[in-house]
C-alpha cells in the first residue's frame, strides 16, 4: 500500500445528444425562472487571458424548459434549463464548428440584480465580495512531480511533469455558495460527471462555473464536443455553506447513500486474528488481499473467510492506475526500460494496450524508491484502466488477478488504493484512447492539445466495479482521498493516510472537507510517518490523545499502519498495541455512536466562544454535538440549541460522553468545559 462501475449504459450515445442541464433552485410548485446565462469562452494558449462572448443565436421553449443556442464562427453551446422539484437543472453542450482539436476555456455567468454579495469558503468562513473581484475556493492541480525522477525525458518538464491540468487550478468543494442581498444562492457540479472545472462568483458576473475541455474528433462517443452538468439552487442564507450542502446531497442522493453498515476503524494487511484481544479495538473495515492467510478455530485459510462472522468487513486490495516493476539499478535508457527484456511478459499485454502517453508520445515512467520491493527502486508506468479499452487491458488483468478471485470468496468488497496519488493527474496523450472514454477531454495550458485527464480513466473503473459490488450488496472503498470530489459518487467509505508532521492533509480545512464530500458515509484514517514519535512510543503516550480527539470531532476514524507504508507495521508490534488499547476502548465507542448517528452539515447550534467549533450528529431522541478547542488555552463555554429545529420539544438533560459526566442545562444552552487542543461529546436527550 502506498500513499493508501455499473456496466457502461448502452444508452450514453443518446446521453451525449441531448442537451446538458445547469439547475436553479426555486420553491416547490414555483413557476421556473429562466436565468439569461452569458457564456464566455478562452482558448488555450492565449496569453493576456481576455474571454470572448459568445453571442446568444435563439432559444426555444417548451413547458418548463428553455433551450437557448449560442454561436459564433468557432464554437455553438446549448443550454438547456428545467424545472425540478426544488432546484432547476441544466445540461451544456459545447459543439467546436471547425475541423480539427480545439483547447477552450467555457465559462457560463448567472448575474444577479443586487447590492450586497457574500462568498462563502469552506464550512465555516465568508467574505463580503468587493467589486470586480474574482472569487474562486481552489487548489492547484498538474501532473504531480516524481521526487525520484522519471525515465521519459531528460527533464521533468521533457516528460510533463508539473504541467497544468487545464489552467492549473480546480475548485475544492464540488459547489460555491453566496449571499445576495440576503439569499442564498449556489451552484454545484454533479458529481458523476468527472470533469475540469471551477465556480467562483464576481458581483456583475454574478455566480458563475469554468470548465477546462478540448474537443477532438477521435472522442468517437461525442465527436468535437464536450459537456457537463451543474446545479444551481436556493439555501438559507443563515447557515451559509452548511446550508446548500444540505441541499446538495438532496439533489444527488445516490452520490451521498450511505451503504456501510458497520462503525469502525480501519485493519491494513495484518491478520486480524493475529492480534490479542482484537474485539477490543473496534475494527470495522479489514484490508487484505484474497490469498492473504489467517488462522481461525486452528485452521489456516484466506483472511476474507476468517473474518466471516466477526462483524469486520474484509476489502481485496487493488491499485491498479500504474504498474510497478522493480528495478536494481536507477539509470536505466527508456528504450531499454520499456523493451521486452525489461517488462516480463504477463504485463505486456496490457500494457500495449493500455499504457498512456505523455505529450512526446513516451510512455509516462516515473522512478519510484519503493521500500516494499527487496530492490527498494521501481518504474512505474502509468495505466490507463478504462473497461471499454480493446484488447487485453489493465482492467481485465486486475479483475482477472484480483478481483474475481476474491468475488469468489465472497468478499465483501473492493479496495482501490492511492486513487489521488502520483498518477491522478496524469495527462494521457494516446490518441486511440479518445474514443473510448466517456467524459470530456481537457488539456493542458502548457501544451493546448487534447488529452485524458488520468482521473477519469480511474473514475471510470471505479464506477464500473463499484456499480458490480452495489448490484451484490457489497461495497467500494477508496484510500488516498485528498479533496477529490468525483470519487464521493462511486465510493461507500474513504481512506486517509496522515503524517504526524506535516497537518496539511488533516487541519480544519482539510478535515472540513472531507467530512462535507462524504456526508455520512465513513472516513478511516491511518498514521503513518510519526507512529515511532515519543508522543506514540514514550508514557502517558499523549499523541493518541491528540489524534483521536481531533478526529473525535468530526466523528472519522484513528488507525496506524507502518512508519514508510511497508515496514514496521504497528498492528504487528504488541508493545505498540498494549499502549494504544487503554485509547481504543475509551474513544471507539463514542466515535461509533456518533458516526452511526449522522452527521450533520446544519448544526442549529452555537458556542458562546467563537473559537469553539461545533458539529452536530443525528437528530431529536438519538442527538450529539461535538465541540472542538483548537487553541492553546483551556475554554469554559455554553453551547445554545435550537430545540425546535432537531425535533425536540421540552426540557433536555445533557451528558458529555468521554467522562460520563452530567452536564449543566439552562433552558437550552448547555454549559461545558473545553480543555485546549481537546474535543467532547455533548449527548443530549429529552425529559
């Protein structure tokens, strides 16, 4: 392990002819209101970034839609708008009118009439927007830069490394959200339709949505076009982003469903009968591997069929975005790496067939330092594992190798690892792939030819064998989660894994979002580098306090794999085990009993401190507020709840859980001491 679909429908070619939707939100049974969108269009390469306006040609109604036409010499979008229960929908074609690719940024406006206007950014922040400001939540997105080096050029940059994904940037959250005068208004991607985009807002611009693509003619599924879907919608403007979340995971159920029916922490490869006592730690989601062996009443046999009956959920490793091979020397010619004396022949097959490009036409090779391999080195050649690839492919190799296999005993389901890790972002180049891909092409701004974003290569395997094992009653889980928003649409739990010294992958901003992309399915984590730390090592162990307490908050899940993903696994060392139990028995339980509540984007709550952050879980006779001090201080605090709004009508009596202590109610606000750097558990339940 490193940095840990449905059957494609037959009707897609009938998809892509139909005009794609954006939604507004209206009230129920309200009459639609057309939104005139002014559409601008950037092409790649264009350097003083100055968008033109693509004229409106006509627009056409019928009922409750309104179909309008953009055009000029180069480019004609369609959109069309209708009326849902609560929100309008809107789908948006892109047609390029002249032969050959083209690289374009679209970008759709919604202006709004309006005096006053709020970005809202993340959970918990907003800004009052000022005039011709442009707002963006984003991160920066490009072909991520192997530290070992790469084979495929004499320079990084040679082989593409570092190259933008579209104009280098994507939005964080898969919907913005504003203020406008006083009303929330937001627009949102849909999420099984993997594409480079952001939102952002401008006060004459109003709300608006950029899409990265290109257009080729060998994209045989939708020739010289591209599309995408938004949504757009009402929310109260008092809550602020939690609100349109709310709204959000309403108007994409299947993409937010719960199915995991267990709570619990996350097992990696050690037998789990191996470890003493290990009822005690609150195992729920086993990673393994189909020919992986545990002991059981005295019997050896496969650990998916020892952990059979024991409430833990065992998941066959796969991570098959790249191959692996070890190599015993680090200067290797390219010719020579990818030859026939270097690859052995049970991969070559699949890689003929689906190994991507870069934009020199090489295969992408990176160097990889690679501790689970006894040479320690590997090339990694970056696949592309899209099903309806021809010929013997990646995917078929991995279903072949791994996943039926496992499916044969009865697995119950499949793990994907690293899916946001080095190969991601990788732009594949191969021409002979564009007509098998389902989604749109995008490009790079520092190249401006068309190409695979990888993601929707792995998107598309995802959905594939996510949609097989939903169809069985099993599961998909997915390690390597960073802010990714696509992978919430196929995945039933996500995996995290953490550095003790470096927080940028598990401070309130990235925590934050990831508990807003999962709603209220499961999010596990495992420590990695730092697990050997005196905090972890040396009494009174304090490390697994603060971790625990931080992900307590959210209601995610602590584990700990091994100091560099391969050696030193901490679920195979006793002594590190006997430390963390006493922290395990008395923390799990109550992570459990949140999580199974369900967390809650809208908290109808508030601290008297400002500083204190507050989520909520579960509603009426099953409710639960965490309350989070970051700070370096202790805090005494009230927290006041809006009894009516979680279903409780009466008096409350209120218990924190870690200590079993009672706590003070007045009325409705409940008193509680918050120690720094700490997080307690509010249960609260009506007289």
């Amino acid at each position: 392990m490193k940095n840990h679909t449905l059957l494609k429908v037959n009707l897609l070619f009938t998809f892509f002819l139909i005009p794609a939707v954006l939604l507004i939100a209206q009230n129920t049974g309200e009459k639609l209101k057309y939104n005139r969108v002014q559409i601008e269009y950037l092409l790649a390469g264009n350097h003083d970034n100055a968008f033109k306006t693509l004229p409106l040609a006509g627009e056409t109604t019928s009922g409750t839609a309104l179909v309008s036409t953009y055009r000029d010499g180069f480019y004609q979008v369609v959109i069309s708008q209708f009326q849902r229960n609560g929100y309008i929908e809107i789908n948006g074609e892109l047609e390029c009118l002249s032969s050959g690719s083209s690289c374009v940024t679209l970008r759709l406006c919604f202006p709004q009439q309006a005096t006053n206007f709020v970005w809202y950014e993340g959970l918990d922040n907003h800004a009052v927007m000022q005039p011709g400001k442009l707002y963006y939540d984003t991160v920066a997105v490009a072909t991520m830069l192997p530290p070992d080096g790469a084979f495929n050029g004499n320079s990084l940059s040679d082989g593409g490394y570092g190259d933008r994904v579209g104009r280098g940037t994507m939005s964080f959250y898969p919907l913005c959200a504003t203020g406008v005068d006083g009303k929330g208004k937001a627009l949102g991607v849909d999420p099984a339709l993997p594409v480079v985009y952001r939102l952002g807002a401008e006060t004459a611009k109003g709300i608006f949505a950029e899409f990265d693509v290109a257009t080729s003619p060998e994209a045989e599924k939708f020739p010289n076009r591209a599309f995408f879907r938004l949504c757009s919608f009402d929310f109260d403007n008092n809550w602020g982003m939690r609100s349109a979340l709310e709204h959000y995971y309403a108007i994409y159920p299947e993409a937010f469903k719960k199915r995991v029916p267990v709570e619990g922490i996350w097992l990696p490869f050690t037998p789990m009968r191996s470890i003493k006592n290990w009822e005690e730690l609150g195992f729920a989601f086993h990673e393994t591997a189909w020919n992986s062996r545990d002991v059981k009443e005295g019997q050896q046999m496969s650990n998916i069929l020892s952990d059979k009956g024991s409430g833990v959920l065992s998941f066959q490793y796969t991570e098959p975005w790249d191959i692996q091979l070890p190599i015993w020397r680090k200067n290797i010619a390219y010719d020579t790496l990818i030859s026939d004396a270097m690859i052995p022949a049970e991969h070559r097959d699949y890689l003929a067939s689906s190994a991507t490009e870069d934009k020199n036409g090489k295969k992408q090779a990176r160097r990889l330092e690679t501790p689970w391999f006894d040479s320690g080195w590997a090339v990694s050649i970056t696949t592309n594992c899209d099903p309806d690839v021809p010929g013997f492919n990646r995917y078929q190799y991995v279903l072949q190798d791994e996943i039926t296999p496992a499916v044969k005993l009865n697995v119950d389901g499949i793990y994907f690892d690293s899916m946001e890790w080095n190969w991601h972002h990788d732009l594949n180049y191969r021409k002979d792939h564009f007509k098998y891909t389902d989604y749109p092409l995008t490009f790079s701004a520092d190249v401006a030819k068309p190409a695979i974003w990888n993601f929707v290569s792995e998107f598309e395997m995802m959905k594939k064998v996510s949609g097989e094992m939903h169809r069985q009653g099993k599961l998909a889980m997915g390690n390597g989660h960073g802010w990714n928003p696509f992978a919430a649409s196929n995945l039933d739990l996500f995996g995290a894994e953490l550095s003790w010294y470096y927080s940028g992958d598990h401070n309130t901003k990235a925590l934050d979002f990831k508990r807003a992309i999962s709603f209220q399915k499961p999010i596990v984590f495992l420590l990695n580098e730092g697990l050997n730390d005196p905090a972890f090592t040396e009494a009174p162990y304090k490390g697994y306090e603060i971790y625990f307490e931080k992900l307590l908050a959210y209601g995610f899940f602590p584990s700990f794999f091994s100091v560099d993903a391969s050696n030193d696994p901490y679920w195979q060392d006793e002594k590190k085990i006997e430390n963390g139990r006493p922290f395990f028995k008395k923390y799990i339980p109550v992570i459990r009993r949140i999580a199974a509540a369900g967390w809650q984007p809208v908290t109808y709550a508030s601290c008297s401190d400002k500083e204190l952050r507050v989520e909520r879980f579960g509603n009426s006779d099953n409710l639960y507020f965490t309350v989070r001090n970051n700070g370096k201080t202790n805090k005494k605090s009230t927290v006041e709840i809006q009894l009516d709004k979680v279903g409780i009508n009466g008096k409350i009596v209120a218990e924190e859980l870690l200590g079993g202590n009672g706590l003070t109610v007045t009325k409705n606000a409940v008193a509680i001491d918050i120690p720094a750097e700490s997080t307690r558990v509010i249960s609260i339940r009506q007289l």
